[in-house]
C-alpha cells in the first residue's frame, strides 16, 4: 500500500482512537468485502450483529441484509 486505507483516514478525520468509538459504528469502511467469497471464506456476522445492534433486526433485513451479502459475494476486495 502506497497511502492509508479508508478506515485509517476516518479515524484521523474524526480524531478517535478506534472505529468503536465513533458514533457511526459499524459503518461500511468496516464491510466485508472479499474476492472469490465462495473459494476464500470471510467471517461477516461480527459486522451484521454490529450493524443489527445499531439499527435493528427488522431495517437490517430490510435495507442491509441483501446489500452486505452481495457486496460480499460479487464484490471486490478493497481498503
């Protein structure tokens, strides 16, 4: 890596020390993202119990849950 990821630049923007202790965690810096999900497993349910605590279980299942499953299944690996 040639510059900071996303997460790192977030943390300095908003001067915290870690992600939780923002008031917008879990948020999607902290999505799952991974290439050849099938081939290469990636644990996502501590980010959707983070993101069900947050919102609830109902506008989880609603608004997210597709969402986090596609982006982790489709999407690309990214920092």
């Amino acid at each position: 890596m040639t510059e900071p990821c996303n997460v790192y630049r977030c943390i300095e923007e908003k001067s915290i020390r870690i992600c939780s202790d923002c008031a917008d965690f879990p948020c999607d810096n902290l999505h799952p993202y991974a290439d050849k999900a099938s081939q290469v497993p990636h644990n996502s349910k501590v980010f959707n119990l983070c993101l069900i605590r947050k919102i609830g279980l109902e506008p989880w299942a609603k608004d997210k849950a597709k969402s986090v499953k596609d982006t982790y299944f489709k999407g690309k690996f990214s920092l």
